[in-house]
C-alpha cells in the first residue's frame, strides 16, 4: 500500500488499460471506499452501478463522445445521485463527487488505472446511461469511471500554482 499523498500526487486520467479483468474483490475494496466519502448530513445520496459486460461497455460510446477508452477498459463504475427524500437535496452532486474521487485515489492506491468521465448535467448522457442500464427517472446518473490495469506508469506532476491562492481576501497574497 503507498502513501495517501503518493496516491494523490501520481493518481492520473488513464485512458489505455491492458487486456486484464480486475478482480471482483478490487471492484469491492472500490465501492467500500466509495461509500465512506463525506457526504452532507451523511445522507449517502449514491447509488453505484458495476458494469463487466462487454457489450455494454461498447454501447456507451455511442451516446458519451468523450468515453472512447472504456472500449479498452475491463470494467467501469457509474456514480449515481439520488437526491430524493434527502434533508440536505441540493448536496448531492457534491456527495457524489466526494464518492467519485475516493473511487479514483482507492484505485491508485491498488495499482489500478481510472478516469472521470462526466456524465451529469448533459441530458443525452444521462439518458444514454438511463437507457443502457434501466436507471429509473429519479436517479441522476453523475459520473463513469472506467476501471483498468494501466498501459503506461504513473508519474508525479507537479500542478502547484501559488498564484491561484488568496489569503484572507481575493487578491491577498
């Protein structure tokens, strides 16, 4: 296991993955890091959709025109947001983005290869991923992440930019 600033500073947008499954009890070490983000008022508003067949996975293209490298990718992971019935509603995608991100520094950290391929707010994505995967109306499919084994390494970049901080007001410095 690495550290969790490693994982942080190395976690990259991978878009090649080798022809290898990931392990069923990866996918799982995944949704359970998924589901300990933070979320408002931990009201959980997430649903995860696992998605292994091929077929599938080759579909989405064809709605999503940025999800070309799912093509490759073994398995992918579909955050959904369902705000329904929830105290804090307006805090969903939040909450979703919160799972997203864990899914992605959970997988860096097993040596796996992700991407975050928006899906929420464009309607023809949304009803892409509804279709595909009989979501029902209330529930707001938010993110895909294709999960993989990388072609390629993992590299740190260094993305510092002390220039967008402000101290204590806009344009202290």
């Amino acid at each position: 296991m690495m550290e969790l600033l490693d994982a942080i500073h190395t976690r990259r947008s991978i878009r090649k993955y080798l022809d290898k499954p990931v392990p069923e009890e990866m996918l799982g070490i995944l949704l359970k890091a998924a589901m300990s983000a933070p979320s408002a008022g931990n009201q959980q508003p997430w649903h995860f959709i696992v998605i292994r067949d091929r077929t599938k996975l080759d579909s989405i293209p064809s709605f999503h025109p940025y999800s070309k490298m799912v093509l490759q990718a073994p398995a992918a992971i579909v955050v959904c947001g369902d705000p329904d019935g929830k105290k804090w509603p307006t805090f969903w995608d939040q909450d979703a983005s919160a799972a997203t991100q864990n899914i992605l520094l959970a997988a860096r950290d097993l040596g796996l290869g992700t991407v975050w391929v928006g899906i929420y707010p464009e309607k023809d994505r949304m009803d892409g991923f509804r279709k595909l995967l009989g979501i029902p109306e209330n529930i707001i499919p938010f993110s895909l992440v294709p999960v993989g084994w990388p072609d390629g390494t993992f590299e740190a970049v260094n993305r510092f930019r002390p220039e967008l901080i402000h101290n204590e007001s806009w344009g202290a410095k």
